[in-house]
C-alpha cells in the first residue's frame, strides 16, 4: 500500500512539473511561429548563455510536439556546423530522455493522450528487438523522434541501450540539418545545394528504409 501511494505521488509530481514547464514554455512564447527567425532572434538575446538556452529548448520538444527539424537548422544558423551539431546532439540526448522516462513514469494511458494512437505497434516492436530497431528507427527522420522516444519508455529496454541507440542513430539526421543551417548564408553557392542535396538524399534513404525494414502496419502508424 505504501510502495502504491508512493508511485501515485511520483505521478502527481511530474504531471505538475511537466504542466509548469508546458505553461512556462506558452507564457514566453518560445516555439511562437514556428520560424527558424524567431527561435534564432529569442535564442540570440541570452548572448554568452545562447548554446544553454539552445539545449534547454531541444531538450523541452518532446513536451511541445513542435519539429525538432526546424530546431536542428537554427542551431547551424547559429552556432555553425560542428558546434551546432554538438549541441544539438546533446539536446536531443535529453530530451529523449525526458520522453522515456515520462512513459516510464506516467505509464501508457497517460502517454497515449501525447502521442495518439502511434504507439501500439511501435512499443511491440521496440519490445522484441530492442536497441537495433531504435538505431533503425532513429535513422528514419521520417519516423517522430518523440513518439520512438515514448515508445521506448513503454518497454523493457534499458535506458543505456536506449540512449546509445540514439546516439548513433541521430547522427546522420543532426548533420544534414545542421548542416542546412551552417550553409543559410552561402544561398546561391555550391555548399548550399550540396547541403540540400544531403537532404534529399536523407529522405530518399528513409523512404527505402522504411519500405525495407519495417513491417507495413508500423509503416502506416
């Protein structure tokens, strides 16, 4: 009874926590538009704390559903393509951490309000195959990051083999955002379609690996 009411106030603490950050993240308007302007120009105005205030918004995406892609590309506008990358990696590693434990903690019924119906066939197949179909799937950035990341919460997979998965499956998919970002400025330039060019490629891929590898219901989900 006790291990019981104590699992229910862990519950009550975090939906608060969460509900304070959500209504936090709205007050300041910090993902307002949607535009890689408004974040670069919000995120510009911490001056020397810029790179922090940058990973503490990667970090607070998974509780806004707002595209970590646009995100990805401003910090390459802003900090260029290695130290963009950088901190965008290290964003995305806490903010997939946020997402698991949320599932871990608050438990299906509340994580299917987030993420609708896109997680029945997802957390079966992270269940049997565990950190290589997160690496696979981190390698779809096609597939929500979010959505994998609670998914993955759901299961028995261990946060370790979680994190690393994610680690190395996001590697492709920061670059070429990123790298879209550090090459804004050279517009007209060879650099610049090269970087596009990344991107097509990225989505090409995706979409073979999508039809290859996944089963055709986790394709529709």
């Amino acid at each position: 009874m006790k291990e019981r009411n104590l699992k229910i106030l862990k519950g009550l603490l975090s939906v608060l926590i969460l509900v304070g950050i959500i209504f936090i993240i709205k007050k300041l308007n910090i993902f307002s538009g949607n535009s890689t302007k408004n974040i670069e120009d919000f995120v510009k105005s911490y001056g020397s704390l810029a790179p922090i205030i940058y990973i503490i918004m990667f970090a607070l995406v998974p509780l806004t559903l707002f595209p970590d892609s646009i995100l990805a590309i401003t910090g390459g506008i802003l900090f260029g393509l290695l130290e963009g990358y950088i901190y965008t990696t290290i964003g995305a590693m806490i903010g997939g951490s946020i997402s698991f434990y949320i599932s871990k903690i608050l438990g299906r019924d509340f994580i299917k309000n987030i993420a609708k119906n896109k997680l029945d066939k997802l957390e079966k197949i992270i269940e049997d195959k565990g950190f290589v179909i997160v690496i696979l799937l981190r390698l779809i950035p096609l597939f929500p990051f979010d959505v994998i990341s609670y998914g993955a919460g759901l299961t028995s997979i261990k946060y370790k083999d979680f994190i690393l998965a994610t680690l190395i499956g996001t590697i492709p998919g920061i670059l070429v955002f990123t790298n879209i970002g550090a090459q804004w400025v050279n517009v007209g330039k060879s650099s610049f379609y090269l970087s596009i060019a990344m991107l097509i490629g990225l989505i090409v891929i995706s979409i073979f690996m999508k039809k290859r590898f996944l089963s055709k219901d986790l394709r529709e989900e």
